[in-house]
C-alpha cells in the first residue's frame, strides 16, 4: 500500500453508508423487457429529479417481517430483509404489491386498495392475510455510493417480475411519472438529455442489454443467489468534467491511487506537455507517440523526490522535447535511467536523456538478446541482475526518505524485459508485460509465448510478497485498487491469453492445412481485420508454444 506521507491530498473520511434496497420490476413487451422507472422528486436530498428504480432504505421493521415473507431455500437472511425493504418501497411509492394470498394467488387491487400507503405496510398485510412474495425477488447487482457525495448507500439493485393486473400509481410525493420504459430507449433518452439518470441506473440499464427476456435476467441472478457484478464507482476530470468509472474501467485504477479516498481532483486527459503527479515520488510523463501500438503514447516514469533524486523509467523514444521535459521535471536530478527493455518506443531516449545530466546516470537493463530486431538493439551501461535492489536515499522534513525498487527478469514480450517493484508503496511497473486496455504483442523470435506466461505467475507471486496494489504500465492507466484488483488483472490476463491460445489449437485441428493467415482470421474474429497482420505475431508465439508441448 502506498505511504501516506506520499499521497498527494490530504485524506478525509468519506460519509457513512446507509443500508437500502432498490427493485427493478420488470416486464416483456414484443419489442424486449421494459423497466419501470419513475422521476424523484425535485426537492429530493438524493439524485433530484431523476429517473430511477423504487426503493429507499432499510429499516428494522424489515428485518423482523421474515415470518410474514415466502422465502427460496438458497436466499440468505439479508437477502431476505433487502427483498422485504424492496417489496415495501414499491408499494409505498408506486402500489405495487409483491404478495400472495393465502389461495397462492397474487395480490389484486382489491387488496392494494385496502392497505394505507402512509401505515406500518407488514401488519397490513398480515390482517389481510397476504404473504410477501420475497421468493420472487432476487439480486441482480451491489452498488456502494461514490466516495466522494455527502450521502451514501449500501444498495442491492433486486430484480422482479411485474405482478399481473397490476398498475402502478406514483404517491406524487416522493415520486412521480412512473413510466415502462426498454432499457436502450432510457439510455437514448438520457444521452439526448431528455432523461436524467444517474450513473448506477445507466450502468445497471447497459447490462440489462444483454437479456432478452425476464426469464433470462431471473436465471442469471437465480444461478448464483450472488449479485452479477458489486461497485462502488470513483470519479475523476474528463476534459473538466466530472467522469465515473466502475473497477473494470480503465481510469479505475489510476483514481484509486491517487485519489483513494474518492476527491474528485484528478484530471485524466492525456497529454504529452507536462507530467501528471500519481504520488508525491512517482510522476509519469507520455510520449507524443500516441497509436495502434502504443495506445495514448509511451509512459515514462520518475521514481524519487526533490530530497532523493529521481530513477527515470522507459525515457521513450528519441524525442528532443519529451526528454528535455523529462528532465526538467527532474529538476535535472536523475540518478539512474532504467530501460524495460529494448523496443523503440522504450530505450532510444535513454542516452539523450543522459546527455542533459550532469553528472552523467548510469543507463541500466538487460542488452537486448541476438533474437531482438534491429531498431531494438541496446547496451546499457550496466547490466542489471534479477531481483537487484536500486536504492534512493534522502532526508526531508519529515526524515529519513527511501524508495527502492527490486528488479524481476520477465521475459516473454522480449527476451530482455524486465520490471519493477517500488517495494515501499506496493506498486509494479511493468513495461510492456501488462498494458491497460489492451494485450502485448509476443513477436517470435524475441518473443516467447510460454517465457511470457511464466513471467505472468512471477508477477502475480511477486503481488502477493511484496502487497502490490497497483500496476504502471508503460501504455495506459493505472491498474489496481484495494481490494486484490492489480492480482486479479495478471490472472485474468493470463486465462485470457490460455483462452486464445485453445481457439487456436481448434482452429489449427481443424484445418491442419491452413496457412498463418487462414488460422489468423479465424482463431482472431473478434479483433478487427486491419489488427490482423499484428496478432499474427502473437498467434505464431502461441503456434510455437503449441508445437512445442505436443513433441
């Protein structure tokens, strides 16, 4: 985990967070499922004005209505309270009854017509003789408030179908206009400015694109009696305006580093003019080199402080005005220059850097191997040793200060890729090896399919030893969080490449004849044709690895 003492805002509670319940009721229409969605009121303390979901919070009352509610065998005893809160909510601010009658029947609007929407609802429902129908609402999603807003919740978003015969009828107090509305049309609307909805909802609404019909979002939640995805959303500056991102979203990651406590202060615009500040000791300066390959340009980082000095890493290419804003931002202080690795868009800036020093850094890493290419060809000064120790020390005003990072060999993307570990704030840069929004390509002979998946499980070891939290990559966001995402991203990327590489071995049984060419259209139908001529290079590393375990 990072050092306090090297975030860079001071760090405030965020608001305590109040248990609640929503429910989506849901119906199919010849067109698809409709949700009901109904506008709060103007006034309201929470998202005014906006289209949602019924629902409000949980009470004690809730939880001690168990006996009054059917309940499935798998459903837990909070799941049990939150679908009672849910069933509640949808009555008091739209009359819509999830109960049955002792006969199994549904509830009808004789019986919503005698219960008093402003009265305690389980005891009028019990003189009445009506059962909850709790067993018929399940949880589709866990949403946790930002950490940012003044009022938080702790909400399920439960799904349920829409009694039959049943109107709703909005209590023109806390909601109003109760509309049924297809989930793409709401997001239409919204995108057109004609429909406020707030970013849960739009969130929520998107994943209900993948069902077709209220069967099929019941059978998903019903598979597991688990939420399908849980989030507590952070939020950073997006050309000025405020941006959310859910923990599968690239700037995820990045805003839980620099902004763990959920300020929304960090500007997420990439630009090549100045270096963005990620911690007080790590600044990341991108290359005007922005493209297919390199995705918004090459990440170059700063490891150190004004008291310290500063390592440089991946000065990028040989561009004059990125490497002289490198080492202004430096102060002109650097004290090491650490390649990855070989590759153009990484080690040619290295020695111009090292030029404007005085005195003159070592220029460290691993030469590049007699497989590499021609425009990767580099000699560093120094060659560095797997599991070397680089070591900056200072004293500040709060101090003694030291940040040292350990050096892993992981080859794989090339032969002489390493990374590093800052060991006193949990984070890993990582080169090329791990990218943020897209896979590294593995290009034979310096590439090596199964070097790069063993490198792969020494990362994720390396996590674990070392309580890394958070990834720099050279292309690309912070990766990471709280909550084991930087682990999570090594082994999903890693099952994701094991995936590929079983489509190959199909597609390669299947036409033992095919040439590169045929297997690549096939084994990669789902990237775009014109990334084709690049994937063919990672699809001969996997074709080699292939052929290799079958000898």
């Amino acid at each position: 985990m990072a050092r306090p003492n090297q975030l860079l805002h001071p760090q405030r509670e965020p608001a305590p967070l109040r248990p609640a319940a929503t429910v989506l009721l849901l119906r199919d229409s010849d067109n698809g499922i409709e949700v009901l969605m109904t506008r709060r009121s103007m006034t309201a303390s929470f998202a005014p004005g906006a289209y949602v979901f019924p629902g409000g919070g949980v009470d004690a009352a809730d939880a001690a209505s168990h006996a009054q509610a059917l309940r499935r065998a798998t459903q837990s005893d909070l799941h049990l309270t939150q679908a009672i809160a849910a069933i509640r909510e949808s009555f008091e601010e739209l009359g819509v009854l999830l109960a049955r009658k002792a006969d199994g029947a549904h509830a009808d609007h004789g019986d919503i017509a005698a219960l008093d929407r402003s009265k305690p609802f389980t005891a009028q429902c019990q003189a009445r003789g009506l059962t909850l129908a709790a067993d018929e609402v399940f949880v589709l999603a866990h949403w946790i408030t930002d950490r940012d807003l003044p009022r938080r919740f702790d909400v399920p978003f439960l799904v349920a179908r829409m009694p039959d015969g049943q109107t709703p009828v909005a209590d023109e107090t806390e909601q109003f206009e109760p509309v049924w509305v297809r989930p793409a049309d709401a997001l239409a609307r919204h995108k057109a400015g004609e429909f406020f909805i707030i970013f849960p909802t739009i969130r929520t609404l998107e994943r209900l694109l993948d069902h077709a019909t209220v069967d099929a979002v019941l059978q998903a939640c019903a598979a597991t009696e688990q939420p399908l995805w849980t989030s507590c959303p952070r939020a950073g500056l997006l050309a000025g305006h405020e941006a959310r991102y859910m923990e599968h979203e690239h700037p995820f990651g990045e805003l839980a580093l620099v902004c763990p406590d959920g300020q929304i202060v960090h500007a997420l615009d990439w630009q090549s003019e100045q270096p963005v500040a990620l911690l007080k000791n790590v600044l990341r300066l991108t290359a005007p080199n922005p493209g297919a390959m390199t995705g918004p340009g090459t990440n170059s980082y700063l490891v150190g402080d004004p008291h310290t000095g500063y390592i440089a890493i991946d000065p990028g290419p040989a561009d004059a005005d990125h490497i002289e804003k490198l080492w202004r931002a430096a102060g002109g202080d650097i004290r090491m220059i650490v390649c990855t690795h070989s590759h153009a868009d990484h080690s040619p800036g290295a020695k111009p850097l090292q030029a404007l020093c005085e005195p003159k850094p070592l220029i460290l890493g691993l030469p590049s191997a007699p497989t590499a290419r021609k425009a990767s060809e580099f000699t560093p000064d120094q060659s560095l040793q797997n599991q070397e120790l680089l070591r900056l020390e200072g004293r500040g005003l709060e101090g003694d200060l030291t940040h040292t990072l350990q050096v892993i060999h992981t080859p794989g993307h090339a032969a002489n890729h390493l990374c590093l570990v800052l060991l006193e704030d949990g984070l890993l840069f990582s080169g090329d090896h791990i990218l943020n929004g897209s896979t590294t390509v593995i290009d034979p002979p310096d590439g090596d399919m199964t070097a790069y998946l063993d490198s792969l499980d020494t990362l994720s070891a390396a996590c674990t030893e070392h309580r890394i939290e958070f990834i720099l990559p050279a292309h690309g966001y912070v990766i990471g969080g709280y909550a084991g995402e930087a682990a999570g991203a090594i082994a999903h990327l890693k099952a994701h490449r094991l995936k590929r590489e079983a489509k190959i071995l199909k597609v390669m049984q299947a036409h033992p004849d095919g040439t590169l060419d045929d297997w690549v259209e096939q084994a990669y139908d789902d990237v775009p044709p014109r990334m084709w001529p690049v994937a063919k290079r990672s699809l001969m590393a996997h074709v080699a690895r292939i052929e290799s375990m079958m000898t």
